[in-house]
C-alpha cells in the first residue's frame, strides 16, 4: 500500500487489491529469489546488496533504518549457513550518495558504482516480474556511459527462479499476484515509465 503519488507512507497497512494505491512491490519474492541464487551460486558470488539507496523522508525524520539494513537482516536469516561469503554490502542510514535518492535509476548507480570501485566485472540484478523491463532499459542506458560500459549485466526474474526451485509452493502465489488488480495497476505504471525513458523525459 502506498501514498499518493507512489509516496512510501509511514504506517503499514494490510494490502487491499480494490483500494487504487494498491501496487506490487515485491520486496519479499525478490528477497526469497535472491537467497536461492545465492545459494546456487556461492562459490562463485562475491558481493551481494539489498536495496541499495538512501532513506525516504519519513525515515529519515524518526531516524529509522535503511531500507537496506531491514532487507539485509532479512537475507542473513534466509541464508543462516552463508556467514562471510558473499559478502553483504549494506547502504548504512548515514550513507550519502548524488541526492541521496531512492528510486530505481539511483539504485542502479549505487550498484554499478560499487561494482566498478571493487574492480567487478559482472552484476545480476533480481527484480519481479512487473518492474522487469523498465530496470533493464534503466541498466542498459546506464550501461552505455563509462565507467559502466565495461560491466555485463545479468537480470533475473524472481518469480521464475521460486517456480523453477520449489513450484508446489510458489505457483497458487505467482497466479494469485499476476492476476490481481494491484499488478494491473503497476503494468500501467511501469509501461508509463518505460515510455517516458523512450521518449527521453523521464
């Protein structure tokens, strides 16, 4: 549930697909999506970030944590056996960057800033299925431009990865979620958005 606007509102309230600021955020599948692929890959893995940006208003005014810390905390106890590897990089709540944004193309330069600082050469991005497309066109324009033009990009799909490893206990969510009014809504939203980057006033 969110404000006006998109405007992250400072009381949880329990989701109501009939309300109109009823939207899929997908902060859990994509939590439970990553765990998998760091499980899958924790050989190979080195650092990992949760969302990876500054505090919104209401936050910052109550001194609250950072979205990261919270979602970080919450990865650790999906993966309570991965206890240094990979590494879990976390956006502090005193963490500064250029605005000191949270919205997704700021993330995405979070990301691909650290990535460049630690001498990486590969990021995966995981995301639902909704907000796919316009993170790929936001990475890939970001990907054009030094210093980020020497990163390969990977995107994953978090319902995809849950369905693929544990089916019987993803498929009635999956259907139930991409048949809901609030993925409707957000469809609309995100082409909108994706339009926008098209047309070069996002």
């Amino acid at each position: 549930m969110y404000g006006e606007n998109f405007a992250p509102i400072a009381k949880q309230q329990s989701s109501d697909d009939a309300q109109p600021n009823c939207f899929v955020g997908g902060g859990t599948l994509n939590l439970l999506a990553g765990a998998a692929l760091c499980q899958t890959h924790q050989k190979t893995l080195k650092t990992v970030v949760c969302a990876f940006g500054g505090r919104s208003s209401y936050l910052v005014n109550v001194d609250g944590p950072s979205e990261s810390e919270v979602m970080s905390d919450t990865l650790r106890k999906l993966m309570p056996e991965a206890t240094t590897h990979p590494e879990l990089v976390v956006w502090q709540r005193g963490c500064r960057a250029e605005g000191d944004k949270t919205n997704t193309y700021q993330e995405l330069i979070n990301v691909f800033s650290l990535a460049v600082k630690r001498g990486d050469k590969e990021v995966g991005i995981v995301t639902v299925f909704v907000h796919y497309a316009r993170v790929l066109l936001m990475a890939s324009q970001c990907l054009r431009n030094p210093p980020f033009d020497r990163l390969k990009l990977q995107c994953f799909v978090s319902e995809k990865i849950l369905l693929r490893n544990d089916p019987s206990s993803y498929q009635s969510r999956v259907r139930i979620l991409h048949s809901s009014r609030a993925f409707m809504r957000t469809v609309f939203f995100e082409q909108r958005g994706i339009n926008c980057l098209l047309a070069g006033n996002y």
